[in-house]
C-alpha cells in the first residue's frame, strides 16, 4: 500500500488521505514519457511532489488506466489542492 499525505518543509503533517495506492501490475506498464510523474511511484520507496509538479500530476491522473484508478485518485485531486493553496508544501506518496 502506498499513502499519500501532504507534509510542510519542515516535515509537519499537513494532511493525509483516507484511501492508499494498491500496487498493481498495471503502474509497472505505464510508460516514463507518457506518465513521468505516475512512473517515479514504486511500492517500496517515497516520491514527493511539490507545487510545481502538480499540475503535471493532475493531467496524469485525468488519463490514468482505469486499471491504476480506484478511490485515492480522488483524494489525490484533493491533496493535490491542499499543496496548492499552500507555500512550501509537498505531496508524499509514502510506499511501505
């Protein structure tokens, strides 16, 4: 399970979603050049997105196989949001 949580410069909790990334065979497919942002997550590591980023994460998301889908895209938009509306805000996609 990979979770997401938005966290300050400073490493402060910031807030966190409910749902978690299920690791599926399908992520593993999703191509480095079509989905640059989507291919840094591994199941057993952390990838961090800051401000800049997330537009770019958003237009992922948007066209996302629906076999990679499932509730945390929602709350990811959500996330996505709380780092926006912020300054020195990180979104963390924390693998076990």
């Amino acid at each position: 399970m990979i979770n997401l949580i938005v966290r300050g410069d400073n490493g402060r909790f910031v807030a966190r979603a409910e749902a978690g990334v299920e690791w599926t065979a399908g992520f593993g497919d999703l191509s480095p050049t079509e989905f640059p942002m989507l291919w840094a997550l591994t199941p057993y590591g952390d990838a961090v997105f800051n401000q800049r980023q997330i537009p770019l994460l958003l237009a992922e998301l948007d066209r996302l196989p629906r076999a990679c889908g499932g509730e945390w895209v929602q709350q990811a938009r959500e996330l996505c949001q709380v780092v926006e509306r912020g300054t020195h805000r990180y979104l963390w996609f924390v693998g076990d």
